[in-house]
C-alpha cells in the first residue's frame, strides 16, 4: 500500500490558483456529498474537491498530483453501486460535471464526440432528433454520466440486442496519472493497429486515467417497439424461457426479469408506479423487440408467446398498447434498485452466467439464501444472463450481517462462475467486490492486470484500493 501525501497550504494555493475558488471545495458538507454514491450507505470524502473545466486543467492536476503523491479519484454522477468513485485515501477528488458538451453529432459518419459530464439520456435524446440511436442505457440513465458508464462498461436492458458500453466507443481522450494527454485509438469502425488501449480503459473504473473526451458509435434508431410484460406462477419457468426465445430465432431488443417481491416493493415505496398482479404471479418477463416493421414486430411477438407459453407462463400477457403504458412498465424496472434500498439494509451482487444457466444461477441463489438465512430480490437483464441479487438484511442479526453474509456472498460468486459466468456483469468490481476476485481469476490473472496498472500508474494514485 502506497504512502500518500496530505494536502498543504502551498499545494491548495495552485489549485486555487489554476481553477479559481469556485471550483475549490474544502468545506466538510460540500466533501460529503461528493463522498458517496449509491453502494449501499458508504462515505468516504476526499480531502479537497475540484472541478475542472478543461483538459488541460485536468491534465495540471495529476502532474500536480503525480508531483506531490496525493491519490485522486475521478467521480462523476455517483450512481455507482460498486464504490468505484469513493475516495478511499482522501485526496483528490476530481468532479467531471462541468465537462458536460455534446461537442459534435456526426450525422455523415453516425458517430457523436462527447465530454464524460453528459448525461446518458440527454444524449441519447439529442441524437434521437436526428434519427439516431446510442444503445446502452443503464437504470440510471437519467442521471449518471456518459464517463461512468465508459468507466465501469456499463449496459442496460438494451444490450442484449445492441451491446454494452464498450461496443459503442471508437476512441477515448484519457489524461494518465502523470499528466499526460494520449488519444486510445481512431474515429474508425476497424481499427487494427497496436493494441487496443480503447477497449483496456473502457471498463477499468478509473484506475487507469481520466476520459476527459469519447467518440461514440451511433446507429440508425428504430422507428417502432412492441413491448409485453409475461407473468408467471414459478420464476425458475420464467428463467427457463429466456433461452428458449433465442433459440426459436427471436432477439428482442430488451428482456428483463422481476421477481414478484421486487415489484412488490416498488409499487410500495415508489410514488406513481402501479401495476396489478394475480395473486400467482411469482415472476414476470418483461420484453421488447423493435424494429422498422410493425408487422414483422408483431409476427415476433407472436413467436415469443408461443415460446412462452412451452414454460407455463400465466395466460393474461399484458400487451402495452400505448407510450403510455410502456412507460409505465418501464418505470417500475427502472426503479426497482431505489424501491429495495428504501425498504431495507440490503447488499446488491451483480452476477451473470451463460443464459441457458440463468435458472440454475436463481434456484441455487435460494438455496444459499435459505442455509444463511437471509432473503433475496432477484430481478436483471435476463436476455444476457445478468441477474441482480438483493440481499436483505431484514432479521438478520448484526454480527451475521456483518460475518456470516460474506461467507454467503462468496458462495453466490462461486456457484456463479461454476456455472460459466463471473461476478461482475455491469456494475463493475470497485471498492466493495475486490474480495471476491480471486474466485473469477487466477493469480498469474491477477498480477497479469496489477501490471498493467503499474505501467499507467507506477506510484499508486489513481483510484487506489480499487479493483484490487
């Protein structure tokens, strides 16, 4: 572990100086804020705040940095749920938000140049005016940052049909821990020279350097989407069918599992959202394929309720028959993180599998639950085998929360990679699952990736205790 510097008098004097008071935060209200993001109840502020507006400021700052050996920890938008943005060491902490320009949609080439302070869906509105479509768009997407979800190789209920992150980003301007600026690669769809250093930060959590510029891929948008919510008596049929639907030739452009409990919860705590269930209903599917068709859309959907109804799903599909309704629906998956955390202390994995695995990934997860006693609220991107596992403290007593849970957690992440998958789908490894690493990789794996690191980063100060 690194031996960090603190902050002096003269070092706080040419921040002041290079960025001016307004974008200097010291005080202890203001470092709190920027101290969490939405991993469970953790706070960990940085010992100063700045907000740089240009490359170049950012660029100053971990020459300065690098100089003075201060850790710094870029943060973005704080939706995070792996503790990716907390500042472990104190430090620096870097706030991208005044880095928020849209600076060209490339109509010609379908491409869009973009500052990391962007929101996810304003971007993805703004190219919507022009006939054009950028795919990932994870739960937060009304909030979080076009530089966390580079950051972390974020996805979405779209990915299934279009990808994550990383298959959207052409070429990456990065500030590395000394200062330096260096471009990842090309504004091409090919690429072939060198190796990929686009594709090694995408992903990286801030570890590496700092994205302070990104040329995304765009595609044309889909002109129209049929969406259905399937309920089913047993989640593990649910499950069963997500595999099934590929298999008769369909990709939706969204598939997404909920148990009941999780919706449950989010027509409880969530204002607004409202959906009516049979008393049945254990899990539903909620899917989307979309296209330029209708027809076509509709001979699809005709497919997947037939494939459906080979896993005893319940007969009354609702079929959203307006924006309206749509909107709705998804609403109530988007939210379903918010709903958990404001019933209960609870611990969220991010665990994915081959789908054709997904439902013994879920009935093993019960198992696990019912020998240490705890409940769980599964829901996630079922069409990629992504399942997000809420574990709820509920009765559980301190000492198993805090002693017995992790044996469990281990457990899950076991069973996890046993069945072919690994312990991070899109929520990224951070401060809170670097425990768990050694059961996805092995320790030549592992140094193989701390030596990386140490090539961008020799001393040690950017994003420490991250990953690792």
């Amino acid at each position: 572990m690194s031996t960090y510097n603190k902050i002096s008098k003269p070092i706080l004097d040419e921040f002041l100086l290079l960025l001016g008071e307004e974008s200097v935060l010291t005080d202890s209200e203001s470092l709190s804020h920027y101290g969490h993001d939405e991993t469970e109840n953790l706070n960990f502020p940085p010992e100063i705040l700045l907000k740089p507006r240009s490359v170049e400021h950012v660029s100053k700052i971990m020459k300065l940095a690098n100089q003075y050996n201060i850790p710094v920890t870029p943060i973005g938008a704080r939706t995070g749920l792996s503790g990716g943005s907390l500042s472990i060491h104190g430090g620096i902490g870097i706030s991208m938000e005044k880095f928020n320009k849209i600076l060209e949609i490339d109509e010609d080439n379908l491409q869009v140049h973009v500052q990391p302070g962007v929101i996810t869906q304003l971007l993805q509105e703004e190219v919507a005016k022009k006939g054009l479509y950028y795919a990932p768009d994870p739960a937060s997407r009304g909030s979080c940052f076009i530089g966390g979800n580079i950051a972390e190789n974020s996805g979405g209920p779209r990915a299934v049909k279009y990808g994550v992150t990383k298959d959207f980003v052409l070429n990456l301007e990065v500030v590395l821990p000394n200062g330096e600026i260096i471009n990842t690669g090309a504004n091409t769809l090919k690429n072939s020279t060198g190796y990929n250093l686009t594709q090694l930060l995408v992903g990286s959590e801030g570890t590496l350097g700092i994205v302070t510029k990104a040329t995304l891929k765009l595609i044309p948008l889909p002109k129209f989407n049929k969406l259905i919510l399937v309920p089913f008596s047993s989640a593990v049929n649910a499950c069963s069918a997500v595999a099934s639907i590929f298999k008769a030739g369909v990709i939706p452009s969204a598939l997404e599992f909920m148990d009941r409990k999780a919706v449950d919860f989010t027509v409880k705590y969530i204002e607004e959202a409202n959906l009516e269930m049979s008393e049945d209903t254990n899990a539903l599917l909620l899917i989307e394929v979309d296209g330029n068709n209708p027809e076509y859309l509709m001979d699809e959907i005709q497919k997947i309720i037939d494939v459906v109804a080979t896993h005893n799903c319940d007969e009354n599909i609702l079929f959203a028959e307006d924006e309206a309704q749509k909107e709705q629906l998804w609403f109530i998956r988007r939210r379903i993180g918010e709903a958990v955390k404001v019933n209960s202390i609870y611990k969220e994995e991010d665990t994915v599998v081959p789908r054709y695995k997904l439902p013994d990934l879920l009935s093993g997860v019960k198992k696990i639950g019912d020998k240490y006693g705890f409940e769980s609220i599964c829901y996630g991107h079922a069409g990629d085998g992504n399942l997000h596992i809420n574990i709820i403290k509920g009765d559980l007593s301190d000492l198993q929360w805090e002693k017995e849970l992790p044996k469990a957690i281990r457990e899950v992440f076991t069973l996890t990679v046993s069945l072919g998958g690994t312990i991070s789908g899109e929520h990224g490894i951070g401060w809170v699952q670097k425990n768990y690493m050694d059961i996805a990789f092995n320790d030549i794996e592992l140094e193989l990736m701390r030596d990386i690191k140490k090539v961008f980063d020799p001393k040690n100060i950017m994003n420490p205790s991250k990953i690792f």
